[in-house]
C-alpha cells in the first residue's frame, strides 16, 4: 500500500491507519443510532469557514463532532490572544479508534503552528470545558458560538 501512495509536498511518510477500531462487522442500530442533526452550517460560522461531518445538537459530549469544536473554539480564542493575531483557524481531525487527534493545526495569521499543550482527547476536552454541565438547550436555542460566558467562548 505504501508503495502505491504519492508522497506530493509531504516531507515524511504517511501512518497508514487500517480499522484502527477493529472489528466493522457490526451494522444497524448496534454499532450506530444514525442521528445526523441538523446542517451543519447553521451551527458553525455559516459557509465561509470548513467544517467537519458530523452535527452538535443531539449530541452528548463523548462525540468529537461536538466537542472537539467546541475545544478547537477555545483554542482559536487562546491563539488569537497569545499572538496577537488577526485570524486562526482550528484543525482537528479525529479517527474512529484513536484517543488524540491525528491532526492537530492552527492556522495563525497564515502560519502553521503545530497544537500542544492541551489534552484534545475525548475526556480530556469534556473536563477542561466542564461539559458535562446541562448547558445544551442554550447552545440548541441561542447557538453554539459567540455566547459570553460558555467555557469554550470566553
């Protein structure tokens, strides 16, 4: 498989990650209740900024399709007033069987910066940005972003 993979501008080789999760054997509503949400363009910052596949609300924390925005919310903020800086946009991509990220990036001002210092695991987001507190109607009613006082958004 290696062999086959064009390398283009990387500068290191690609991890191959094969069900890392093991097992897809397992279909229909034992392996997944199928909740979708709504668009995802609605929740986030309109059509302007890429977004990842999967909804918010409806969601409990555990699921990085929530949290980790939220998370990566926090960390724009924190880069925005740690450089000074005029635009950051986020990067976390996650893979089903994986703890961490496999990508972890912020775009600050146009400049790669490679995301450290914070635990981007599942149980990691959920205690730093207390999420386990009932806050989900509000998100639901007056949206998820740009609400002073939410942990994610200070």
């Amino acid at each position: 498989m290696r062999n086959q993979i064009s390398l283009g501008r990387c500068t290191k080789a690609p991890t191959l990650h094969i069900n890392p999760a093991g097992d897809w054997s397992i279909g229909g509503f034992e392996a997944d209740a199928g909740l979708t949400g709504r668009k995802l363009a609605i929740d986030n910052y309109g059509p302007a900024v890429a977004v990842g596949g999967g909804a918010f609300s409806g969601k409990d924390p555990s699921k990085v399709d929530r949290s980790a925005a939220y998370m990566a919310r926090r960390i724009a903020i924190d880069y925005l007033r740690r450089f000074d800086a005029e635009e950051v946009v986020v990067t976390l991509a996650y893979a089903i069987g994986y703890d961490q990220p496999v990508q972890a990036v912020a775009v600050v001002d146009g400049r790669d910066i490679n995301i450290e210092g914070y635990d981007l695991s599942p149980r990691g987001i959920i205690d730093y940005l207390d999420l386990e507190r009932p806050v989900y109607q509000s998100t639901a009613r007056d949206g998820h972003f740009g609400i002073a006082g939410r942990s994610w958004d200070i």
